[in-house]
C-alpha cells in the first residue's frame, strides 16, 4: 500500500484515534509527505543525515548537489575520489557507505515482493545502511504505511514533547505509541516531525 495515496484516509483516522495527533494534523491541513522517486537519492540523503541535525545534513546536501553539478546518481558518485566527496563535508566512513551504495545492487531490487521487515533487513545488508536509513528508504521512496523509527532522535522528541512534557520515555512507552497508530504509524512520525519544524522532512 502507498501511503500517499491513502494519506486522507490516515489523517482522519489517526484524528479519531489520538486528539494530540488530530491538533498537530490540523496545523498542516492540505499538507502531505513528497515522495521521492529517486531509490539512490532516498540512499545517499539518509546516509548524509546520519547522526547530524537536519540544518547540517541540509549543508553538506548542497555541497554535494554543487559537487555533482546536481546530477547525483551511482555514475557520478563512483567517479570522484574519497577527497573530492569528502570537500562536500562528508566523514570518510560517509563516503565509503555512499559509494558501497553506488556500486551495490540494491537498487534492483523488486521491493514489492517484501514486507518492512525483509526489506530492511535486505537494505541492512549494505555497509552504511542500518535500521533507520532502511527506515527512511521505506518511508520516503517506498511509502510504506506503517513504519515507526524509534531510533530517530526527532521523533523521540516529539513524542515526549507532545505527551510527557519534554520528559524522558521509556522504549516500552514509545513502542506502546506504534501499536496506537497502527496501521498508519508513518503519518503519525511525519506529523510529529512538523511539530518540531515547520519545514517537512524528506530524504
């Protein structure tokens, strides 16, 4: 199911569901996550917002894009050296995970076929790919319903934001949040990311 496509349907039955989650949908009405078609661009953009804030991925984005003369595709990756990636800000283990990536067959993969889990364990297999860059590429480039990344920093925050007052949580709080929203825990993360910025994530 593309979540995209059933983005309305979720927004209101999340609304009935969680009254948090209906003010926070309400500040965005109209609004709704922009997929990426691009199954290398989701990539390499996760694995630039590894660890890092969202302002200092949004930095060493646009050197690459500079870099790439805006063409940012496997050719083109495989063609610069660590040096010249690195000039774009990039760590070294960044650069060697982004050009594992290019040079890897993930992106022939028939997604489809696989559920969240194998395909995030399938995207795992590549070196510079763990959980939550899996996570982002089912969310952004697959669209997939139901995905709740509890190792995002951001959306921790906005859960204890937004339902303990800025409080700690425990991992069982925070999962117990996953089975609240199913089947539509991607629109409640995409949501809880805006109550923190205005600006909508996307990778």
């Amino acid at each position: 199911m593309n979540v995209s496509e059933n983005w309305e349907v979720a927004a209101k039955e999340l609304s009935r569901k969680d009254p948090v989650i209906m003010k926070i949908i309400k500040l965005y009405s109209g609004d709704k996550m922009q997929l990426k078609n691009n199954a290398f661009l989701t990539l390499v953009r996760s694995v630039v917002g590894q660890q890092i804030s969202v302002k200092a991925a949004d930095s060493v984005w646009k050197k690459l894009e500079e870099l790439c003369r805006d063409s940012i595709e496997p050719k083109r990756i495989k063609s610069f050296s660590e040096d010249e990636l690195r000039s774009a800000g990039l760590s070294r283990s960044k650069v060697n995970y982004i050009q594992n990536i290019a040079k890897s067959d993930i992106l022939d993969v028939n997604w489809s076929s696989l559920d969240d889990e194998e395909a995030i364990n399938l995207l795992c297999k590549v070196k510079g790919i763990g959980r939550w860059t899996a996570e982002m590429f089912l969310i952004f480039h697959l669209a997939r319903p139901n995905i709740l990344p509890l190792g995002d920093i951001g959306l921790i925050k906005a859960i204890e934001l937004n339902y303990n007052n800025g409080e700690k949580m425990s991992k069982e709080e925070l999962e117990a949040y996953g089975q609240k929203w199913s089947p539509w825990c991607t629109v409640a993360t995409w949501y809880l990311w805006r109550s923190l910025d205005p600006i909508p994530v996307n990778y």
